[in-house]
C-alpha cells in the first residue's frame, strides 16, 4: 500500500522537523505549530518524490513574511 507509505513518511517529517524540535505549553501552542508546519509542507517545503518541486507551485511566502516559527525550522 503506497499511502501508508506516504502516512508513515509525513509522520516522520513532521516529527523530525516541527514535533521534536518544541516545547508545547497546550494544546493550542501544538495546534498552531501543526498549522504552521502544514503550510509550510504544502507550499514551501521542497520534495525529493517530486523531483524537488512544491506541492503547491507559486505559493511560497516572501522570507520577510515567514512565520517566527517556521524560520527557526528552516535554520536547523
């Protein structure tokens, strides 16, 4: 089954990039980094399946207008 597949590797990749890299003080600091990782997955993240293209071309955010928490993904 090739979407378990896909499951198994997004659950990595947020984990690895977002999950294991914060400390979350409720649910709501966890539900904003998810929300802010999704966004970033889907529209500026490149993708190695894709042969290194966005999910969703033409929507990658200016540097200036990236979120705090994202950016701090991006450097480490």
């Amino acid at each position: 089954m090739k979407t378990n597949a896909y499951a198994e590797r997004f659950v990595r990749s947020i984990k690895d990039e977002c999950l294991d890299r914060m400390i979350f003080v409720g649910q709501a600091s966890l539900g904003r980094a998810v929300s802010e990782y999704m966004h970033h997955y889907h529209t500026e993240r490149n993708h190695q399946g894709l042969d290194n293209r966005l999910i969703v071309p033409g929507s990658r955010r200016q540097p200036a207008a990236q979120s705090m928490a994202v950016r701090g993904l991006e450097e480490h």
